[in-house]
C-alpha cells in the first residue's frame, strides 16, 4: 500500500488550525480564571459582598455598610434593618393564630363564603400576613347522638359526607401554596367548644393569643390588631376576651352590671373597649391562656360555648375574669358581617350594602 503524502500547502492549513484551537483554550482558561478569582464590580456581587458580612456576627453596622458604594448605601441601609429582624420573625408570626370553625353548609362543596372570611384576615391591622389559620371541619352527628332529629342516615348521610370532603379538598387546593393556612376534617363532631379544645392543643408553644371565628363571619372594617394585644399585655387583669360585633355597640339588657361599671370603658393606643355582661361565640379574642381556662371551667364541650359562658356571666357576676370586651366605644360598630352559611344562596347585594365605614345597615341582616 502507497504511504500517503500531505501537501504542503495542507501541512501549513493544519498547522494554522491547531493553533488557533490552543490560543482558543488559553483565553478561555484565563476567562475562568479571571471570573473565579477577581471580584466583579457588579451590583448583584456588592451584594453577594454584603451577605456575607451581614452573617457574621462581629461586624458592625459600618462594616456592613462598607461593602457598599456611596450609590447604594441607602439599598445597604435597607437589607441591614431587614436582616436584623428575621431573628425575631418567627415568633412574630407565631404570636397569634386564627381559628375558624367550619361544618356543613348549604352551599358545600363551594368555598366562596370561608374564602371571603379568610380574605378579611387583612383587616386585621399589625397581624402579621404569615399567622397561623387553622380551618377545623367539623364532622357531622354521629348515628347515636342524642338529637336523633338531626342526625343523617343512609343516601343523605353519605351524600352530605362527601360533600363534606369535597369542600374540605377545594379548601386544600385553594391554599395549598400557603403553608400557614391548615386545613383539618375531623373524623367526629366535635362543635364549637370541641374544635376550640383541639386547636388549644395543636398550637405552637410561641402562640400567645388566638382569634375565635365561625365561617360565615367576615371582618368588615379595619381592626387595631396591634392595639388589642397592646391592651391585653398591658391590662392583663381588665381585658380577657374581646368581642367584635355584628351590629352597633349598645345595652342588650335592662341589667348589664358589667356595662355599669365605672371602668367598664378602656382606651389603648386610639382603640376602645367597653365591657358587657352579654356573651357570644361571634368572632372574638382572647390569650390562649384565658381560652384554656375557659374549657376547663365549662368541661362539657361539645356544644356552642356562649350558652353555659352566658349563664356564668348570670349567675355569678364576675365581670373581672370572664366578662367580654366589645371592640369600640359605644354606639359604635358593626365591625364584622354575617354571610350566614345556613342560607344556601346568600344574596351578593345584601353583603354588599355594608363597607368598611360602619354603615348601620349591618345589623339588619343578622339572623343570630
């Protein structure tokens, strides 16, 4: 076999390229290197710059502050001030929790009026947006309960049993991008007293406060949220529990001892709270202490909680240690608006007449 032989001229076109490859893989290796090893003055890497300083225990506010330019030391000034407080963002969130009892309603499996319930959340001013909701699902009666009058049985129990885990499903995929909002469907009915207990048991040891709502209760105004737990902290002897109401603040019976009182009146940071000796489960506040306290006294929980707490108020008086708050002076309010849930196709335009500016129409579609 011939060997072959290359021509010149194609002798002098390889050489060419091969180095044109190795000047190719020389500037790319020092590109590397220049990447790797010799800071960018780019915004992002000042950046990059400051994290690392921030982390760091020992350094100032003026080491920080340094690896910044002149053009970025108000942005520097920023991350500083957020920086130092996410070591106590945690237990802010944790301070108070939401609870909001749910069952079977007429408009099950939809979801629009716990959802417009949830959404009014915002008009709790100061709470912060990552607090705790827990959802509680109530189940329905169990075949051998007492009211046998109300209990379900057969088609009509299973039908309403899988609506009920249907709502509870949507409720899931609605906020299952929000992992402070926790949906739970109780395998047994528990009521009112019963999902309170239960939530009293899941909650977080930072959790020091908790809002009581039914799923038909919306908040329809701006609340101080900052300076119930202001006042609570403060006057932890005065105000226990407090009640925001669905129709203006006023005397519900001919003796209100608790109304009477020379201190019944109590203003902190703009926000007032007028005692009663009148009782209810609506939407209301208290420390998970008090709330605590509260099951224990009352033992048999699986009812609606205002009845016995009511008949307390009555019999023994005591406005100091059991008495309910009312948000706002008198003749003020309504602060929250009942969806009623037990009405199948609630009618948009009723909910609509009544805004944030504590219009008195409020009170006139309250079924309670």
């Amino acid at each position: 076999m011939p060997i072959m032989q290359f021509n010149p001229k194609c002798k002098w076109f390889l050489k060419r390229e091969l180095l044109g490859v190795l000047i190719s893989m020389l500037l790319l290796n020092a590109i590397y290197i220049s990447d790797r090893f010799i800071p960018m003055p780019s915004s992002s890497n000042r950046t990059m710059g400051y994290s690392s300083v921030a982390m760091s225990m020992s350094a100032t506010d003026d080491d920080k502050l340094a690896a910044f330019d002149n053009d970025d030391r108000e942005e520097g000034e920023s991350l500083i001030k957020n920086n130092s407080s996410i070591s106590n963002s945690s237990t802010f969130d944790k301070e108070t929790a939401v609870l909001i009892t749910s069952n079977w309603i007429p408009s099950a499996p939809k979801i629009d009026i716990i959802v417009e319930v949830i959404e009014s959340l915002s008009q709790l001013k100061g709470l912060s947006p990552r607090a705790p909701v827990f959802v509680i699902i109530d189940h329905i009666l169990s075949t051998d309960h007492k009211r046998q009058k109300s209990v379900l049985l057969g088609k009509e129990r299973l039908k309403t049993e899988h609506t009920l885990e249907e709502y509870s499903m949507n409720l899931m995929r609605k906020y299952r991008n929000k992992p402070y909002v926790h949906i739970i469907s109780n395998k047994i009915n528990l009521h009112i007293g019963g999902n309170l207990n239960k939530t009293l048991h899941i909650l977080d040891d930072d959790t020091k406060f908790l809002y009581f709502l039914q799923h038909d209760f919306k908040f329809a105004k701006e609340i101080n949220h900052t300076a119930i737990v202001k006042a609570m902290k403060d006057y932890p002897q005065k105000l226990k529990n407090v009640r925001f109401n669905k129709k203006k603040n006023k005397r519900t019976q001919r003796s209100d001892p608790c109304w009477d009182e020379p201190d019944a009146q109590l203003q902190v940071e703009g926000a007032t709270f007028t005692k009663t000796t009148s009782w209810s489960d609506n939407n209301h506040f208290a420390s998970v202490d008090f709330f605590k306290s509260m099951i224990e006294k009352v033992q048999a929980i699986a009812r609606p909680l205002e009845a016995p707490m009511q008949h307390m108020m009555h019999s023994q008086k005591n406005c100091s240690k059991w008495a309910q708050h009312l948000y706002g002076a008198p003749n003020q309010g309504p602060d929250i608006i009942h969806l009623d849930g037990r009405k199948g196709n609630r009618v948009q335009g009723k909910v609509n007449e009544i805004v944030t500016n504590n219009v008195t129409k409020a009170a006139n579609f309250s079924t309670y």
